[in-house]
C-alpha cells in the first residue's frame, strides 16, 4: 500500500507540473516521520533509556508516572 501511495504522489507531481516535487516529498517526509515515532515507541516498550527529547515527542515520561 505504501508503494502505491507513493507512486500516485510521485504521478500527481508530474501531473500538476511541480517542478519542485513538493507532493512528493511530502508524502516520503510523511512516511518517515511516521517510522521513525514508530521505532522510538518500540524502543520505549523495550523500555530503552530515550533522552527526554524523544521523551517529550512521544508524550511519555515515566518520571510523571513514579
């Protein structure tokens, strides 16, 4: 599904005539976001020490929890 998602914007982009891919990378920008959240709240679950910055996105802190 992500394939084909990625193609259809890559196909809007030419569509449109966006020199610039702006649709594109958009969508490629969206779907790291979206893995890079997902292995930081792997590593969470883990229970890995994460620095309070990745703490912070996730909107867990185990401080407020003791």
């Amino acid at each position: 599904g992500i394939v084909m998602v990625v193609l259809l914007s890559y196909g809007l982009s030419i569509l449109f005539t966006d020199t610039s891919r702006i649709i594109f990378n958009s969508v490629q920008c969206y779907y790291i976001y979206m893995e890079l959240i997902s292995i930081l709240e792997n590593l969470d679950e883990l229970e890995v020490k994460l620095p309070k910055v990745f703490t912070k996105i996730l909107g867990t802190s185990k401080e407020s929890e003791e």
